[in-house]
C-alpha cells in the first residue's frame, strides 16, 4: 500500500518537472525571440476601413414633380430584397398611394364642380342671349309699326307728322341700342363661359397628371441588374422607409459592378497627408486571400463628425484598379493608403523599439551578449519604425526585454551621431508626418 503511495507521489513530481520544464523553457524561448535589422525602401501609410460601392450605377426612380402636387414623403411599402438580379421591366417597388388618392379625389370633386358651373354658365348664356335676340325681334316690329304711322301722317297736320318722325327716330335709336347690347352681353357670355371651361379643362387636366402619376407609384426596373437600396443621411432606404420626394427621389440602383470604388473616412490628423492619385492595398474582409490594388481618385475638402463621437473625419474615395465578380456593393475592405516612400533606410518592428523618457533604445545581440544600445527612431508606420542610428542592417534584435533588463547599461551614441541628426531634422528628408503619433492619437480607418 505505501508503495503504491510512493509511487503516485513520485509519478506527481515527475508531471510537474515536466509542466515546470516546458513553461520555463517557453519563457526563455519567448524572451529571445530576434528580429533582423532590415534596410530598404520603407512606406509611409494609412490604414482605413471602407465599404464598397459601385463607381456608377443606374437610378430606380419614382414619380417626379410631387412636390407640385403637395406630396413632400412617401413611404416604400413594398421593395424587392437587396441583391436581387432582376430583368428589364421587372417590378422593384411599391410606393404608398393614400395621400396620392385622397388627393385625386379632392381634384375630381372640384372637376364635378366645375364641370356643374360650366353647364349652368351655358345654360344662363343661352337664356341671356335669347332674351336679348326676342328683345330685338319685338324692336322690329316696333319700328315698323312707327314707320307705318309716320307715312300715314303725311295728310296730318304738321305738329301730328313730326310726332310721327319722332317716334320713328326712338324706335331706330332704341334698335340700335338693343343691337350694341346683344353684341357686348354675347363677348361677356363668351368670356364667362371660356373662364368657366378653363376652370373645367384645369381641373381635368390635374386630374389626368395624377392618374398618370399614380400608375407610377409601382416601380419597374428601367434595365437588367442587381438592386442595391440607396443610403442617404437618413441611412438605408429599405421596405418602410419614408422617402423625400424633393432632388430625384431615388428608391433604389443597379450599380455597375466592373468598376468599383472602396469609400472610406480619415481622420483629421491623417487627412493632410493622403492625395488623389497616391496608390492603396486592399483587402476584403469577406475574402482575406484576396489583394486588390487601388488609386485615391477623391478627398473631401470639408470635414464631417461621427454620429454619437466627437471624431472628424474626411471622405475619401478609392478606384479599385482590378475586377472580380465576388466584389459587390456594401462589403468591407480595408485599404492601406501609401502616403510616401523613403528610400535606403534601415527599419524594424515597432515592438522591438523600447524607450524610456526622451531616449529609444533596442536590445541588440551581439555574439553571445545582450547589448541594451540606444537609437534615433524616426518616421514609423503601422507595423515598422526608421532607425536612422544606433543599429546596422541585419543586426538581431531582441521582440522582448531580456532578463535584468533594467539593470543593463545603456550604450550611448556620441555627441557627434546626435548632432548629426538634430542638425538634419527628418521633415527636410520627407515632409510626411510622424505616422506613429498619429496612429497613437487616433483610430485607424474610422468609418461612417
């Protein structure tokens, strides 16, 4: 039984010998993992995020010229699921029609009575005017019956013969007034009844736009593709969404998918050194294999805040130089944006850059030591930092402080290499700026 006991104790020991060995084993492994001193063409960059988007694209639109007809909004009631390929002529969209019929049916009421007016206008135009004509018939008569007594008077007496031609004269005067009074009523019966058709031909016509305008309200695809919703400041438009009716009133697109663009936002410490035509690595968050190549072709000359931040940042808009059929519209890529080379320098990891107040310095190996040897550390990017002095190319540098690091002495450089490189600040060689305090200060690739 003891031995038994012995035995499971001993076999325990032997297990944590074995844990012991291989965890402090790691741990010298791991403080002595080395890096070599590179020397060569080393890339400023800037790294953002981005969301994919066609370069161009055909519009869905709905009905235009709302406005006029006092429908500001309409809502999408029904929209075919982004992504879908759809045929020519092919339904798209369904746009509510409630204000637009409720419209109509205020229009069609005030077409009725117009309609109502013009007819009692006609009617009171052709009694007005028939009085008038009766009025001139009896005038005629009137007339003759007065020139039939005047010629009967001449074997009256001289005072009964000029009464005669007196009444003559009131019955011609009285003809012609009823003449010139037919003629102005009939142009004032004219006038009323043109005002009163207009009003009528007004309202029809009204009438007529919106009936055309309603069928419109079912959007159809106006060519072959593939339907993306169209995002504003509002976000996505999407099946319930209320859209403006001012601009184009977009509903959705049918982006061209062999030219796509990567938009992305920079922030404003960064900004001042990307430019159209600097050249971008890109990859697709969906397809990590896959590299793309690109070209800056826009930056924003005005700012915009976050939504819920105080971030700034500015749109920049990148040209995917190459195709392929698994890029579409809203996927995630990440573009690297080559702001400036500098040529003929020596880097390394940033990891392996250590410094301590206002001096950097490296733990360097040389032969069977570890040498704690300051540097000047210049321009860096996300991954490498510019060691102008301090280390020569291939030199192995320590990723990790070794043990009693705080204990080693510093190897100094002399007052002459210092000088040397206060005298030529690094701003003289290249005008970029330092990319790892800007990568300290902000958020990469922030985007929308």
């Amino acid at each position: 039984m003891k031995q038994k006991k012995v035995g499971y104790i001993l076999g325990g020991i032997f297990v944590l010998v074995i844990i012991g060995y291989f965890i402090f084993s790691r741990d010298s492994k791991s403080e002595l993992i080395t890096i070599r001193v590179n020397k060569g063409t080393f890339p400023i960059e800037v790294t953002t995020t981005g969301e994919l988007f066609a370069k161009s694209s055909e519009k869905i639109r709905g009905p235009q010229g709302l406005p006029q007809m006092q429908i500001y909004s309409v809502k999408i009631l029904k929209l075919v699921q982004e992504g879908t390929r759809v045929d020519s002529g092919a339904f798209v969209a369904a746009l509510d029609q409630s204000e637009m019929t409720s419209k109509m049916k205020e229009i069609e009421t005030n077409r009725d009575k117009a309609l109502t007016q013009l007819t009692q206008r006609q009617i009171d135009s052709s009694l007005n005017l028939r009085r008038l004509r009766d009025d001139q018939i009896n005038l005629t008569y009137d007339l003759e019956q007065k020139k039939t007594i005047q010629e009967q008077s001449k074997y009256e007496p001289k005072a009964i013969q000029r009464q005669a031609e007196i009444d003559v004269e009131k019955a011609e005067r009285g003809m012609e007034q009823a003449r010139k009074s037919y003629g102005l009523q009939y142009q004032k019966e004219v006038a009323n009844m043109d005002d009163a058709n207009a009003t009528y031909s007004q309202a029809q016509r009204k009438l007529e736009q919106m009936q055309e305008k309603i069928k419109m309200f079912t959007i159809f695809a106006p060519k072959k593709g593939m339907v993306i919703y169209t995002r504003n400041w509002n976000g996505r438009q999407q099946e319930g969404s209320t859209v403006d009716t001012w601009g184009d009133f977009t509903v959705a697109e049918l982006p061209d998918l062999s030219k796509m663009i990567s938009r992305t936002y920079v922030n404003e410490i960064d900004i001042s050194r990307v430019k159209t035509g600097q050249e971008v690595r890109i990859g697709i968050d969906a397809f990590p294999d896959k590299k793309f190549t690109g070209k800056v072709t826009e930056v924003a000359n005005v700012g915009e805040q976050l939504p819920n931040t105080n971030a700034k940042v500015f749109e920049v808009n990148i040209l995917i130089n190459e195709f392929d059929s698994i890029l579409k519209p809203a996927m995630t890529s990440k573009n690297t944006i080559i702001t400036a080379s500098i040529p003929n320098v020596m880097y390394a990891p940033i990891e392996a850059v250590f410094s301590n107040d206002s001096i950097s310095y490296v733990f360097k190996k040389d032969g069977g030591s570890i040498i704690k040897q300051q540097v000047i550390a210049g321009q860096s990017n996300n991954n490498e930092i510019i060691l102008k002095a301090g280390v020569n190319e291939n030199d192995e540098l320590l990723l990790l402080p070794p043990e009693n690091a705080e204990k080693k002495k510093l190897v100094q450089l002399s007052p002459q290499e210092l000088k040397k490189f206060e005298e030529i600040p690094e701003t003289k060689k290249n005008p970029a700026t330092n990319v790892k305090a800007a990568t300290k200060n902000t958020k990469p690739g922030a985007t929308r």
